[in-house]
C-alpha cells in the first residue's frame, strides 16, 4: 500500500484492541477487520451472499445467439437491482472485436440458480455461438482501492477453452499499461491446476514465469472451494481453504484499483484456447467476502476488531 494510501486509524486502539471473534460473514459488532496469518488490517469489510435467494430464483435463461441482442440484454433477475448487488458490483455489457474471437458480455450470462431446496448461487456463464462468444463480467462500484482480502466460495466447470477470473484491476490511462492481481481457472487445464499471476510484471519480465504461478489443488477446482487473494504494495498472497497455495512479491508500484470476477473466452490459443461452436462453460459463487482500505477511506478508531476466518 502505498505511504500517502494508509488509511489513519487510532494507535491506540491497534495497541489494546478489544478483539471480537468472529466468523466468516459475521461482522457487525466491528469496526475493523484482521487476517490472523499476518496481522494486515482493514477498515471497511462487505459480503455479497448468493446462498439465500430463493426468490430471485427463475428458469436459466436461454443463450442468446445474436450478437447485439447480447450486448442489449436486461438483467436475469430483480436481484441484480437490489442494493445488496448495485451498491458493490455493476454487470459488464463491454465487447471487443480485436481478438481472435469477437466477444461480448452480457447480462442474460448472469443468473441466480437452486442448488438445494435451501440454497441458491450465483452463475456467470460463457457460450460460444457460431460468430462471437459472449461471456459475464461483473467490476466493482468502488475504483480505489489500496489492500484488499478477497475469498470467493465458487466453483469452475463445463467445456474447454474458457476462463474464470478474479482479480484486481486498473489501467494507466496515459500509458495503457494494466495493473493486475489474478486468480484464474482455465477448462482447458486439468481441473487440479490453477493459475496466479501479477501484472505488469510479468510482461516486464518478458512472460519468464517469474511472475505467474501454475498452482496444484488438493481437490478440483469443479467441487466448491474458498479461494483468496491477499493484495498488499509489497505481494499479493494466494490460498485455498484457508491454506496458502502461492505468492507473488511486486516489483512495481500497485496503483488504486478496482475487483472484477468473470467468465469468458475469445480465443487466445496462448492463453484460455478457443472454444468449440455451441461450447458453454460455467463460474458459480456461493458469496464473496472482501475486506478492504481505499485511498480515501475516512478516519476510523478500532475499538472492536474481528478476525477473518
């Protein structure tokens, strides 16, 4: 985190906190929040909880096969006009035709589903139609933030030659050069392989590696996981389970950004590969819990402070 990004929070109150133990999803006694691996603190902390949505639950929709039917999709659900969604996240409709796929996201790609009789999740999907491939992405209202702890209980199927993404983004808008912190699921992949990278670094360093991490998973990145990425100025911190799975030390500055999940492709045979006409693949979330300081966070006393799980 950058020097003039620390958020100002009372010395005394870090030194004799009145520590609340809580669990994950449990926060409103606090006022501050904490890992327990490493100490780092944040002062602002939301969940976005898709497990109890029962009456935002309709029929999946249809894929749709026209390319600017897509871009001019409404949303799925009356959920996704809800405070609980719209005060955090904002679902994409950007296309690009500079790819070996033309692509366009979509908001009929984004969906709640049942997954018992008392839970439900959330779906961002992708489908390859026979001249385009649409996708879903959802970015964060917030742009500026400096240290972020990100868990996102999901899990990643369907066919090859898709990417799901969670991760930290800006884009330098005088050089073009983007700033990146990513958990990636390719399908491609066996479904125990992973993948974390941080960039500019790794094009800085000639894509050597050096910046990129193809993790193993004890258990299929099919079965539901909590994945987390722990964004700090000096790494970014990778686990699963609760178990640290990878890091990555940064060796530029990291700028004020902002949180994006996705499910996409366009045919990058370097990359994600290109999916096969009529090919669909799947990014389901049960919650995201993000704990989190922005470059203009107000002042904050931590007199009860909680742990996250």
């Amino acid at each position: 985190m950058l020097k003039d990004q620390l958020p100002r929070i009372s010395l005394a109150a870090l030194a004799f906190p009145q520590i609340s133990w809580s669990i994950p999803l449990a926060s409103g006694a606090c006022d501050c929040w904490q890992n327990k691996e490493d100490g780092l603190l944040f002062t602002s902390h939301t969940v976005i909880d898709f497990r109890s949505l029962a009456d935002y639950v309709d029929s999946v929709p249809d894929v749709i096969d026209d390319h600017d039917a897509n871009a001019n999709a409404q949303a799925t659900s009356a959920y996704f006009g809800t405070s609980a969604w719209s005060d955090f996240f904002n679902l994409q409709t950007w296309g690009t035709d500079d790819t070996p796929v033309k692509m366009i996201n979509s908001r009929n790609n984004a969906y709640i589903q049942q997954d018992t009789e008392d839970s439900t999740y959330l779906t961002l999907r992708t489908h390859r139609s026979s001249e385009f491939q649409s996708a879903a992405e959802a970015e964060s209202i917030v742009d500026d933030f400096t240290t972020v702890s990100m868990r996102m209980r999901a899990r990643v199927h369907g066919d090859s030659g898709a990417c799901a993404g969670f991760f930290t983004y800006k884009a330098d808008e005088d050089s073009g050069v983007q700033h990146e912190s990513d958990i990636e699921f390719l399908t491609v992949d066996s479904a125990t392989t992973m993948h974390y990278t941080t960039h500019p670094e790794e094009e800085n360093n000639n894509n050597d590696g050096e910046f990129s991490v193809a993790a193993t998973l004890s258990n299929a990145w099919t079965d539901w996981q909590e994945h987390r990425l722990d964004w700090t100025q000096s790494a970014t911190t990778f686990y699963v389970n609760g178990e640290q799975n990878g890091q990555l030390e940064h060796e530029v500055a990291q700028v004020p950004s902002y949180l994006i999940f996705n499910m996409w492709s366009w045919g990058n045979n370097e990359w994600e590969q290109e999916m096969d006409v009529g090919g669909t693949a799947y990014l389901d979330v049960q919650y995201i819990e993000i704990a989190y300081n922005t470059s203009g966070g107000s002042s904050t006393s931590c007199s009860n402070i909680c742990f996250l799980g």
